[in-house]
C-alpha cells in the first residue's frame, strides 16, 4: 500500500481567549511527529497570542489538525500549503 503524500504547509492560529491554549497545546503535542517548528508571539496590547505552526503531514493530517485548533473557543486557524 501507498503512503499517502505528504505536504509542507503553514498554520496560522490566533488565540483571543487564553482558556483555549492550555487545549490547543495538547492538541499539537498529539501532532508532534509532524510538526516541523512552531513560533508564538504574544501580543500584549491587544490581549491575542500570534501563532505559526510549520508542519510536514498527509493533507488528511494537517486538515484534521487545523479543524480541531480552530474549533477552540477564541481560537481562529487558517492553513497555507505548498504547491508540491
């Protein structure tokens, strides 16, 4: 059977409601295998966190990932891909 083709791609999350990082932490330590790097920038004087999550996943992976961040009460996630 085929592996199923893998995809760099860019996650950008930001986080407004502070209660959420605590799960969404957990939720890209579940993913950790694929993640290629992560940076977090706070941003104090509007309250929000900035966050760029670099992964290297099948499509199906990196889908299931975004869905579940963006999903987070006060949490919002767009996704990037590589053209190959």
């Amino acid at each position: 059977m085929q592996e199923p083709q893998k995809r760099v791609a860019l996650i950008g999350i930001i986080v407004q409601d502070p209660a959420s990082v605590e799960r969404m932490n957990a939720i890209l330590h579940e993913y950790r295998e694929f993640i290629i790097g992560r940076m977090g920038l706070p941003y104090r004087e509007k309250g929000i966190s900035v966050i760029s999550v670099a992964v290297d996943a099948p499509s199906t992976v990196i889908s299931a990932l975004s869905g579940k961040i963006g999903m987070l009460s006060g949490v919002s996630a767009k996704t990037v891909y590589s053209t190959n």
